[in-house]
C-alpha cells in the first residue's frame, strides 16, 4: 500500500501542549546553540541530565515516556537514513481479539514493505480456526475470506507460521524492522505462542507520533489513523485484519518521511 506524502502539518493535531519538559528542553536547545557549546546528537541526554534537579516537580514516569518516545523514534530514523535501504524490510504485524476475552486472538495480520528493494511485499492474514462467530458476522466473514485468502488456522499453529513468515524475510534482508500502533500490546498477546527473534528491530508508531506532537496522552489506532493519514477506520463484526496492517505501513510511511525530513 502506498500512502501519499504526509506534510508536518499533519502530525500538529491533537493536545498541543508541550508540557513542562518538553519547554524547558526547548530553552535548554536555544542556550546550548548560542553558546557554541559542542552538543551531542542525543541532545535529549543533556536536557535529560539538566532536568535532574527537578525531579520531585516533574513525575519520573513523564520523563521516562519522554525517553522511550525518543528512542523508537531514534530506531525509525535509523533505518529510513540507512545508505543501504535495501537491506532494510519494516513489517507490520497486527491482532485482534475475541469481544468476550480481551486475551483470545481471533485474527493475525502481517505486511511487509521495503523503500529499496523488488522483492514482492509479503502479506499474509490468519484467522483462528477455534474462535466461533454469531451466524451473521461468520457469513459476511467468509465473504471477506474468499475476497482477500485469508487463511484459516489452528491456534498452536500460530507460533510456527509467524516464525516461518520472520525465517523467509530474514534470508533476503539484513534488517528487519518490526512495526505496530502499541507493538507491546500485540507482542503481549502473541507471548505464549510466539518470542520476537533478537536481530529484529521494534517500532512502535503510537511512541513516534507521541514524540513528534509533543503529547502528553499516546493516541488510539483510530485517532492516528483519523490525524496522519485523513481516513476514518472502519469497525464491524466483519472488520479485517488485513485493513489493520495497511493503516499500519500507510502510517509508517508517513512517520518515516516525517522524521527524516525533521529531525527533532
């Protein structure tokens, strides 16, 4: 899925306050520039250190969400500059879960993307052959099924096939970056079939949008969506996962366009 090209307007929606830190970073910024003091590239570490003497009237968890932010965005940065960006293959993976168990998977979606390289996206889409439907949305899902291949499977058979999806990109590209709106959350539901192999790289695009809108709250899937990309996300009893992981690449692509060209 090619997404257009987000301008940085796009990413001033939402709560405009910067909050406490994110000001006196700022006037940390302008003061180390004007003194010509040699400054790290990392130039939150300095703030970060600056901000030390304040801890009891900053909360420790906000500066903490401030790093974290940080540091997902540093790793989008990363990999979207790289000299080699062939070699570079961002992966969106998605879940959904059951109404009457926050914890039940019912659908896996995984899409793959490449700026540099020929080799075909990879796009695969489970859904959980143990998970029973009420008689409409099974129908209408069904429909979808035939339309978009998805393909049914037994729930032990999810770790095995997401580790066989990994094992084939990783044979064609040295980086893998994995890619999610709150990734911990999915990781979490997938842990007890499944572990993110270690040479992989993890995005999460709610923290890096968070970053670049100075927000204090991190926003929904759907108000991302709603925000970056100018859609509304469609949700029913027949919604796709397929959809999901779109949004999500569509989403990264702007991300990605936006850090590289505004490096904070």
């Amino acid at each position: 899925m090619v997404a257009t090209t987000q301008s940085d307007s796009l990413f001033k929606g939402g709560n405009k306050s910067t909050g406490i830190v994110s000001r006196i970073g700022s006037c940390f910024q302008v003061v180390f520039k004007s003194l010509q003091f040699p400054v790290h590239s990392n130039l939150w570490e300095y703030t970060n250190a600056w901000l030390k003497p304040f801890a009891r009237i900053i909360p420790p968890a906000f500066i903490k969400k401030r790093d974290e932010n940080f540091i997902h965005k540093d790793r989008l940065l990363a990999l979207w500059n790289d000299p080699d960006i062939s070699s570079v293959v961002f992966v969106a993976l998605c879940a959904n879960v059951s109404k009457e168990s926050s914890d039940e998977v019912t659908q896996i979606g995984l899409a793959s993307w490449s700026r540099g390289n020929d080799i075909e996206p990879k796009c695969v889409h489970w859904r959980i052959r143990d998970v029973h439907d009420n008689g409409n949305a099974s129908a209408e899902l069904d429909d979808i099924e035939h339309l978009t291949r998805i393909h049914l499977i037994p729930r032990s058979h999810i770790g095995l096939l997401l580790q066989q999806e990994f094992d084939s990109l990783l044979e064609h590209f040295q980086k893998l970056c994995l890619v999610g709106h709150s990734i911990d959350t999915t990781l979490k539901l997938l842990s007890n079939y499944w572990n993110v192999p270690r040479s992989v790289t993890i995005v999460d695009t709610q923290r890096v949008l968070q970053f670049h809108n100075h927000q204090s709250d991190l926003l929904p899937f759907d108000e991302a969506i709603k925000t970056v990309l100018k859609k509304k996300r469609k949700i029913g009893p027949a919604h796709h996962i397929k959809q999901d992981t779109e949004d999500t690449i569509a989403l990264l692509e702007a991300l990605g366009r936006n850090v590289a060209g505004k490096e904070l």
